[in-house]
C-alpha cells in the first residue's frame, strides 16, 4: 500500500476488518490489469458478452429486414 496510514487504521476509518481490507487488497492487485466494476468501464469478459449481444440484436435486424424484403419481392412476382 502506498498510504502513510497503517492498514489497521485504514480498516478503523472504513469500519471493515482487517481481513476483509486486506481481501481487497488482495483482489486489487490480481485485477491490477481490469478496471474496477462499477467505474464506466468493462472487464474484457463482460465488454465482450455486450459486443456479442449488440452483434445478435443487429443480425436479428438485419433479417427483419431480408424477410420484409422477400415479403415485398414475392409479392411482386404474384
């Protein structure tokens, strides 16, 4: 920790244990390359599953709209 407070005061002031404190500590430095949940931005896990969902509302678009076109299309050739 960088602080000048003792990690004993730190738990003090944010009325948590010890161990929980040092339990965030510990998953701060192994999420060091993730940003933290909450903070606008995504871990790659999530970011990725948003991306696959965008990906699936556009291709269901996308055939909305074929199936529309092959509607119009059908019809012209009755």
């Amino acid at each position: 920790m960088e602080s000048m407070k003792p990690a004993s005061q730190v738990a003090l002031e944010l009325d948590v244990s010890l161990k929980t404190l040092y339990g965030w500590i510990l998953k701060f430095k192994e999420d060091l390359a993730t940003p933290f949940v909450g903070s606008g931005n995504l871990k790659p896990a999530a970011k990725a599953l948003r991306d696959l969902e965008r990906e699936i509302r556009e291709l269901r678009e996308e055939n909305a709209i074929l199936k529309k076109a092959a509607r119009i299309f059908m019809n012209d050739r009755k």
